[in-house]
C-alpha cells in the first residue's frame, strides 16, 4: 500500500471512529429522555460489529428495549443521528437493515420507533423525530414524511396508548 493508500486508510478509520462516537452520543441522549419514573431500560444493544465484522444477531436487533412501567408495556427504539439530507432526503438505513429491523419488529410484535436527531451536535441534535417503524417504509425519507413526527428535542419522552412521543 502506497502513501496516499495509507493516508486513506487513517482518513476511513478516523472517520468510522468519529461516526460510532456520534451514534453513542445520541444514544445517550435518547435514552435520558425516557423518565426513570415512567421507564425502564430493559435491553440497551451493545453494537458489538462495530469492534470487527462479524454479523452478530443480537446487533440486528434496536438499540433500546424500553418497558413503560405503569402499564409493563414493551417497546423498541433505534436510534439515529444525522447532520443533513442528502439528495433531499434523510439516509436513516441501509436496505439489509431496514429488512432487519421489519422481521424484529413482525417476531417481537412490540412497537418499534425510530429516533433521529438532526442537525447540531448528537448530545443536543437541533430537531428530532420519534417516526413509528411502519410510517419509515424507506432507508431515506422526504421530509414530507420525517417531518410529521418531529418532537421537541429538549423534552422527555411520552407514552400514550402504544405511541411514543
């Protein structure tokens, strides 16, 4: 591998570093949204491809299991940030990983919701969308889409009647 290979390499690492730095971040972020008295974190993925390449089944999975303590109901979240569209539109996933996320979501038979902070920084995203699984039928969306489930970024988590607000 030559100079400008290696300088690439760096580049490539540096930035997937930077990119699991960020979804860890928000992570965070999200799940501090969810009231201690209200919710409890059942599961919370540990993401364990992003230390090789292995597939690893649980990672298929969402980020967060979250049981809303009143009423022991069970729900799923996945959490994503982005800083921008592209082409117009908000890249959430990949294809293989959208089929994923469905085959949970029919196995499980629990409410699963995307959370996507946009824009500024991961630990306090400029907006966000809590966007039910079903209403995100594509890796990217239009806005005409995301945008009828944005949510106050800065205000906890709310649950009524199996939707997460």
């Amino acid at each position: 591998m030559g100079f400008f290979g290696k300088i690439a390499k760096v580049v490539e690492i540096l930035t997937e570093d930077e990119s699991v730095e960020k979804g860890n971040d928000f992570e965070k972020y999200v799940a501090d949204l969810f009231d201690n008295r209200y919710f409890s974190i059942v599961q919370w993925s540990t993401d364990i491809t992003r230390k090789h390449d292995k597939f690893v089944e649980s990672d298929a999975g969402p980020d967060l299991t979250i049981r809303y303590v009143p009423n022991n109901e069970l729900f799923y979240v996945e959490c994503k940030f982005r800083s921008d569209l592209y082409e117009g539109k908000l890249h959430w996933s990949n294809p293989q990983q959208l089929k994923r996320y469905q085959g949970f979501a029919r196995e499980n038979r629990h409410p699963f919701f995307i959370a996507i902070g946009f824009g500024g920084d991961p630990s306090d995203p400029e907006r966000m969308f809590c966007i039910p699984l079903e209403e995100a039928r594509y890796p990217a969306l239009y806005p005409s889409v995301f945008e009828k489930f944005e949510r106050n970024p800065e205000k906890n988590f709310f649950w009524k009647n199996g939707v997460l607000k």
